[in-house]
C-alpha cells in the first residue's frame, strides 16, 4: 500500500436502493450543505450533537449548511458513553417530534460513536423510519461506527442490546476534525482501525506497523489513507451480511472481550470503548494461540504495535477493580453475540486470518481471563 496523494475519496457502500457514499477528506463540514442539500426536500435539519463537539465545530456546520440556503436547529447532548441510554434517547426523539421533523426530513448524527448510534436509532424509529447523515467527527466513528447502519443505546444488561439497523443516507468523514481530538481519543479509535486489519489484510497492518506514527502526529494523507481502508473494509462486509448472519461478525473481533471489560468499568471514562476493542483484540490473538490455531509469534506482535502506539493493551492498563474472570464471563454471556445459548467468539489463524466460531472451550477463556487478571 502506498500513500494517497488525494485529499479525498469516495466509497460507495453497495445496498442495492439503500446504497449511500462515504465521503474522506479535510473540509468537507465547511461543504455539509452541498453534499446534504440533494437529499432534502425542504432546505432544513434537525441535528443531535455532544457538548464537546458543538463546542468546537457547530457553528462550522451551521455557516457549511447556510451557504447552501440550509436552515439547521440542534440538540445538544451531554458528552460521554453514558449519554447512550433511554433518558437522553427518550429526550432526543421527544425533541425532534418537538421539532415536526417529518418522514421526508433528514437528522444529522453529529459526533463520535455515542450520538451516531443515539442519533441513528432515534431517526431508525422516529415516525416509523426517518433518513438521516452521519457526519463522524472521531477517528472511532469515522472507520467503524458511522458505517454500515448499526444504530442502538446501551441497557443495564450490557452495550448496544436495544437498536436497530437503519443505514445512513450519507457519511461525511471530515479528517481534518480529527486534529482537535485529545492524543487518548484518538488513539482509542486508532483500536478500531488496527481491528481491519487483524481481521482481514494483514498488508494493512503492516502498513499501520510502519505509518502508525505519522498517522498519530497529523500526516493527513496518512489518515485518509487509513480511513479510507478501513471504510472500504468494513462497507465489502456490511454490503454481504447486511444485518449479521455471518461475515459480519468478523467486525466485532476484539468486541467480545472488549463490552464485558466496558460494562465491568461502567461505560466510564476508565475504559473508552476503542481501549476495551485493543484490549480485546490482544486477548482474542492470545486465545487463538491457547487454543493451537496461531503461534505465540501472533499475539506478541498485535501487543508490541499497540504498546509502540502507546495503547492500553492488557487488563493492567485498566485503573480500579475489575471482577474476576467467572464475573467477566458473567458479563460475557450477556452479548449480543450469544446465540443458541453459546457466545461467539472472533478468533484468528494468525494476522489478516479472522473466522468467527461457536466452539471455544470456556475453561480455555476462563485461563486467559485468570493469567491477564494475575498480572495486575
């Protein structure tokens, strides 16, 4: 793989009358309007953001909607994962029913992971089915969540049990948004982007092993680049399992481990959800290498890429009590994953060679839970 020298691209997720484009580049909130105005049919949208993002880019947005005739009104939510639950998804909808957003209108999702799955399911049910844009401002939502129309909120039994699959009309991944992301938060989504290729394309790891840095320093052609891949990867699988029957579940490499470790910690700032995805991910290649389906080589590499980055990489890395491994097993088994009574689990045949299976030993997790515990 080399370096893009284009600072945009354009992917097309293919969904036969559902199919929408996915926009990659630095400057496209400032062309929002432009891009949206197609899609309306009358020159108005509701959006739903965070505190932190409206902070830094709302009015960016409104003047990129207004020089397009655009008028927009907004809903501000409170930043953070706990922001997905019923409260402020029951204040959402309420609000855009306030609003008389009508069946042709569009929402915008403007804001990481957290308000692309609020935003997206409230427009999933909102009058039986409203379309609506997402417009991901962190490197998470950008490569993973804003794509492939997973939308939903968290419950006290665990991440994302209560959503729906409702796709986007359109995704604006803004890149230069990125460059007022914390270093934490960035690297939290840098776990997402490290997931694709661990699960699929092993050039593209090697690639990350060697542009990781400059991605993390700002290189913009470096994270357009690194978007880029991953939405491709991810937009190939949604467009041949839509609503996960099969290759669908290789996206949630790293997932299972992760939501058992983001529910033991309170969907709290001790464990942002692309830390609990790295973690994951390390403990999913040590599994496989437990279980005789990669060597040790595997494991010990997918860790020294994430400690070169400066990532959380094992349970150590987590700050405060955790259960132990019979409580995360507990947690575990709550997935959404769990099917026939049996959880899924994404495992690998070394970097780039990710299947999905039913048939894991549960006193082989259970070892894996205890040695990454006992190393606290």
């Amino acid at each position: 793989m080399t370096e893009t020298q284009s600072p945009r691209e354009t992917l097309t997720v293919e969904l036969g009358a559902r199919a929408y484009d996915i926009q990659i580049g630095p400057g496209l909130i400032a062309e929002a309007g432009a891009h949206i105005a197609p899609l309306l049919r009358r020159p108005r949208v509701a959006v739903i953001s965070d505190e932190t993002v409206a902070g830094l880019h709302l009015e960016a947005l409104r003047d990129g909607l207004a020089a397009s005739g655009i008028e927009m009104v907004a809903l501000t939510l409170p930043a953070g994962e706990a922001t997905k639950s019923w409260p402020h998804f029951t204040r959402a909808v309420e609000w855009l029913l306030e609003q008389r957003v009508e069946r042709s209108d569009v929402v915008v999702a403007f804001g990481g992971g957290v308000i692309g799955d609020l935003a997206g399911f409230a427009a999933a049910v909102l009058r039986r089915g409203v379309r609506f844009v997402q417009i991901p401002t962190s490197l998470l939502a950008q490569v993973d969540s804003s794509v492939g129309g997973k939308t939903g909120i968290n419950s006290a039994q665990g991440k994302n049990l209560v959503g729906a699959f409702h796709q986007p009309a359109l995704v604006l991944a803004d890149t230069a948004v990125l460059g007022t992301l914390t270093p934490r938060d960035f690297l939290a989504g840098y776990g997402e982007v490290v997931k694709y290729g661990l699960l699929g394309d092993l050039l593209f790891f090697e690639w990350l092993e060697a542009m990781g840095p400059k991605l993390a320093s700002g290189d913009m052609a470096a994270r357009v680049m690194a978007v880029k891949r991953s939405c491709e990867m991810k937009a190939a699988i949604v467009a041949r399992d839509e609503t996960e029957q099969g290759d669908r579940a290789l996206l949630n490499l790293g997932h299972t481990f992760g939501h058992a470790l983001e529910s033991a910690t309170g969907y709290s700032d001790r464990l942002l959800h692309g830390e609990g995805v790295a973690i994951g991910c390390a403990l999913a290649f040590e599994l496989s290498s437990k279980l005789g389906l990669c060597s040790q080589e595997a494991p010990s590499r997918v860790r020294a890429h994430l400690r070169d980055m400066g990532m959380k990489v094992d349970l150590r890395d987590i700050e405060g009590d955790l259960p132990d491994a019979e409580g995360l097993l507990a947690l575990m088994a709550q997935d959404k994953k769990v099917v026939d009574g049996k959880l899924r689990f994404i495992l690998a045949r070394g970097i780039g060679e990710a299947f999905v299976t039913s048939d894991v030993p549960g006193e082989a997790v259970k070892t894996v839970l205890d040695e990454a515990l006992a190393l606290r």
